[in-house]
C-alpha cells in the first residue's frame, strides 16, 4: 500500500471515530436539555404560585386583617422561595408549598362565609391548575433525570460527561 491510501485510511477512521464522539455527546446533551426544560415548567409554575400568592395576601391582608400570622408566612415563605437560585433547593419548596396551602385551607373552616368569595374560589381554582401542573412536570423532570442518568452510565458516554464536567441531577421526590 502506498503511505498516501494509508493516510486516507488512518484520516477516515479518525473521522468515523470522531464522529461517533460527536453523537454520543449531542446525545448527552439532548438528555440534559430535556431535563433543564422540564425544571424550567415547574419553575414557571413555581413562579405563577408565587404571583398568585402576593395577589393572595395583599387581599387576605384587606378583608381578613386578623389573619396578620398567615399573610407573614406567604409573605416569607415567598421571598424566600425568590432568593433561593439552587435547581433542588427550589424544588423542595414544592413540598413546603403543600403545607403552606393547607394553613390557607384552614381558613374554610374558621370563616365559612369565605367559600361565598368569588375571589378566594378564584384563587383556589387557579392555585390548583397550577400545584397539578406543577405535579405533572414533576413526574416528567423526574422521568428525565432518570432517562439522563441511565444514559451518562454508558462507559463512552461516562468518560465525555467527566470531560466536560455534565453533572449529576437527582430525581425529586414528592
């Protein structure tokens, strides 16, 4: 064989090598981007909530001036959930958000007129389409990061993800 067909030879195994690389990490970064959307709809949930929320207690604050304890939790708990910039951190104020809910619930049941409030049903309505939502990209972030993490155990997959530092998600529990 001649040192040029030998070149040729060692160039297009190269190229086929590189390109196997090549979609192994688009794949890597499909996976990944999938996971980063899915967080960004309950993010943008999150953030629906958090408005209906302000709304929530600018009006508790007007009609049910004694409920001073509950508008200061929505308040915090708010402004807290706005300062947090760690993905899994904020994902965990989704269970912190049940529980806050369920303090605005108890409200049926100390002032049984509030369920004649067409504000208030509203609010309920809404903050329900919302927390379902949110339950539903859940299952789906949760779906992606386990889809990614299977994918980032194959051994070439592996190496390219501790290349370019991909890194790890864990799925959220609920």
């Amino acid at each position: 064989m001649e040192s040029y067909t030998i070149i040729i030879l060692i160039f297009g195994i190269i190229s086929v090598f590189f390109i196997i690389l090549l979609y192994f990490y688009n794949q890597l970064v499909i996976y990944k981007n999938k996971v980063k959307v899915q967080y960004e709809s309950i993010y943008l949930h999150m953030e629906e909530i958090m408005a209906l929320l302000d709304d929530f207690s600018l009006w508790l604050e007007g009609n049910y001036s004694m409920e001073k304890d509950l508008v200061k939790k929505i308040r915090k708990f708010c402004f807290q959930y706005r300062e947090e910039k760690d993905m899994m951190t904020q994902l965990s104020y989704v269970k912190e958000l049940k529980k806050l809910i369920r303090n605005v619930h108890q409200l049926e049941k100390v002032y049984p007129k509030i369920l004649n409030d067409s504000e208030y049903l509203s609010f309920k309505d809404r903050y329900d389409s919302h927390y379902s939502e949110i339950m539903y990209a859940m299952d789906l972030f949760n779906k992606g990061v386990e889809e990614y993490n299977l994918y980032k155990k194959k051994r070439i997959v592996s190496l390219l993800s501790r290349l370019f530092r991909y890194p790890d998600y864990v799925s959220y529990q609920k």
